[in-house]
C-alpha cells in the first residue's frame, strides 16, 4: 500500500490529529517565546500535560469519569428511547404533530440549563438530578432530526411498499428507519456535546464529585492545569462518541458510507 492509498485511508484521524498538534504547538509557543505567561489567568499544554499525567496515575480522573459517566448513559439512553420514536410518530402522523410540536418547541427554546437549580430540588442531589438534566438537554436533538428524517423520506418508496401489500411495520423498518438513521446520527452528534454539558452544569450545582466537580474546584481554586485537563478529557470523550456514532452508521446503513466515499 502506498502513500496516497494510506492518506486516503486515514485521511480523517490524520488531518483531524494534525490540526490539534499544530494548535498545542501554537499555543506552547506563544505563552513561552511570544506572550508572557501570568499562570495565574492561563497556561499552556506543556503544564496541563504534566497535570494529566499526574490525575491519571493518581486515580482521581477515573473516578471522577466512573461517577460522571453513570449519569450520561442514563440520561443520554433514556433520550435516544424517547425521542426517537416521538420524532417518528410526529413526521409520520400530522395529529401528533400538531400537538406536540409548539410544546416541544417552547422547551427546547427555554433556557434549560437555567433550570438546574430547580431539577436538582426537585429530584435531589445525586445520579437521578444529573440523569434527568443529561436527558432533558440531549432528547430535543433526537426529537427533530427523527422528524426531519420521516419528513424527508421519499414518498414513492413509501407508495411502492404499499402497493405491494407491505404493513405498517414493513413501512418502518423497510423504508423510515434507513431514511432518518443519517438524521439521528446528526442529532447524536449534537446530543452528546449537550448531554455533556448537562453532567458538568449538574455537578457545578449540586455534588461532591464527579468530572464537572472537578473542574469546578479546579478553577475556583486557580489550579488551571488540572482544570484544562478535565476539560480536554471531555472534549477526547465527545470526540470518541462521535466517532463510535460514525462507525455505528457505517455498520447499520453502509451505502452511506458508499455515498460519501463516492
């Protein structure tokens, strides 16, 4: 295999991979040879590095991920169970819609995250206080873009199944589902980053552990390395999300994976 087959191959990870080195570069550069660096207010890659390191063999960044991570998967599950199929149901019955719609769209409108202080009372502090605000943050993604799906889906196929005597379940699985599945991996996408500002809000608010925690008692007590390098941690998570969602499209409808590479 060649050069040019493997860019092409790799093409992603690598330019991906690429873009963030030349930044740390950057960075390290200009707060060493350019900018003076006040560590009071800011710091620089070479310091969080050493601060990553020093969580990571201390065992403090694991757990505060184990606690933090319980609370996404349930709230992020529970959103994909509910707003996809309420997504379908209002692309697919105009009643529903109807109904349904100016109710979700004022929700999703509201400043949610303003309304921590309130799931919290209402559901105390601790793994269903976060779950629930993980879920009311990441379900609305869901929601609209499986409703965009079904509205999209080509109605020729649908009257296609239909003349030949295909049910409603053949409808669904035959023609709706490979319609929305690119619409639902576009609002995963923007469900996790949401979903993982619900855990750090959550923890900001109401908790004794956990990586939004962390980063609060980092940056209250001036520690930056530390706190950038929770941050970056979860930018790595939304990253390794996001691609898992991409390979979990490439396995479920591969003609996409065709189109694009096409």
């Amino acid at each position: 295999m060649g050069f040019k087959e493997i860019y092409h191959e790799y093409q992603r990870p690598m330019l991906g991979t690429g873009s963030v080195v030349g930044l740390m570069i950057l960075w390290e550069f200009l707060l060493t040879y350019v900018i003076p660096l006040n560590p009071f207010f800011f710091t620089k890659p070479s310091l969080i590095a050493g601060a990553f390191r020093e969580q990571i063999l201390g065992g403090a960044l694991w757990n505060d991920l184990a606690i933090s991570s319980r609370a996404f998967l349930w709230g992020f599950s529970f959103a994909i169970v509910v707003g996809i199929p309420i997504g379908v149901l209002m692309g697919w019955r105009r009643r529903a819609e109807y109904t349904l719609d100016p109710f979700l769209t004022a929700l999703y409108a509201s400043p949610l995250v303003a309304l921590a202080p309130l799931i919290i009372l209402a559901f105390g502090v601790g793994l269903l206080a976060k779950s629930v605000l993980v879920f009311l943050l990441s379900v609305f993604p869901f929601i609209f873009n499986s409703f965009a799906g079904v509205r999209s889906t080509d109605r020729l196929l649908i009257n296609v199944v239909k003349s030949f005597g295909g049910t409603e379940k053949d409808l669904y699985l035959k023609v709706i589902f490979p319609s929305i599945l690119p619409y639902i991996v576009a609002g995963a996408r923007i469900a996790i980053g949401r979903g993982l500002v619900g855990i750090i809000v959550g923890e900001f608010y109401a908790s004794s552990e956990g990586i939004g925690f962390a980063i609060s008692r980092f940056g209250d007590t001036y520690r930056l390395p530390e706190m950038f390098a929770a941050i970056f941690v979860l930018m790595i998570i939304a990253v390794l999300l996001t691609e898992a969602i991409r390979k979990l499209e490439a396995m479920l409808a591969p003609w996409r994976a065709g189109e694009r590479a096409g």
